[in-house]
C-alpha cells in the first residue's frame, strides 16, 4: 500500500523525560544495582548473620530498593509486561558489567562480552522490535 503524502501525520503528546518509560527504567535499574553494590560490600565485610541486618547500611539498601520498585511498578502499568522486562532484562546486563568494570575493577575475557553484547542483543530486539499480529 503506498504512502500518501497529504494524509494526516499522527499527533504525539511529548511526554516529559521524568515520565518516560526509558528515564523510569534506567533509574530504576541504577536504584537496584547501587543497592546490590552497597548489600554486597557489606555482606562481604560483616557476613551473613543476623546483626548485619540491624545496621543502617540494611535500612538505606532497603529504603533505595523500595523506590526502584516503584519506578518498576510505574513501569509495569505502563508498558506491555514482555517488553519492560526485557528492557529492564538489558538495563540490568549493561549496568551491572559497567559497574563490575568501573567499580570493582572486573576484567572479563573476550568471550564474555560477546556473550553479554548477544545478550543485550537479544533483550532489546524483544523490547523495541514490534510484535505480531495479536490473535
């Protein structure tokens, strides 16, 4: 069918960056893995034991996991569920090694990080590209 050039184009409401599903994701996803960061530093220095759960380092990891679910649960009332896990699926691979590098200094070999990349790969094409016919 080919295009005609005088038919109406569709009008876009532009949606403020604070309420975009992409903002929403990414600060989410940065929420949980500066929690991660902050739990695993502290249960590698103090164990896993019961008294490590009465400090404040548990009240402050709890507190910042508590708003990331609620930019995910935003993100769930918004999005089809497939593709904002998958986005969120990307978000997590690609902070989590960008972390691993910047942070803890983790060198990976090569292969890793193809397979990491083929990963994040495979997670965007099921976010972005567009999906069936619906039955």
């Amino acid at each position: 069918m080919p295009l005609d050039p005088l038919s109406p184009v569709p009008h876009s409401i532009a949606v403020p960056f604070w309420k975009s599903p992409a903002f929403i994701i990414i600060g989410a996803q940065l929420l949980f893995s500066i929690s991660d960061y902050l739990g695993a530093r502290a249960m590698k220095s103090q164990g896993f034991t019961p008294a490590a759960f009465f400090t404040w380092w548990f009240l402050i990891y709890t507190v910042i996991r508590q708003i990331a679910v609620f930019g995910q649960l935003y993100i769930y009332a918004n999005v089809e569920l497939g593709r904002s896990v998958a986005l969120f699926g990307a978000g997590s691979i690609i902070i989590g090694n960008l972390m691993g590098y910047l942070l803890l200094s983790e060198k990976l070999t090569v292969p890793v990080y193809v397979g990491v990349s083929l990963a994040i790969c495979a997670f965007l094409a099921l976010a972005l590209l567009p999906a069936g016919a619906k039955a």
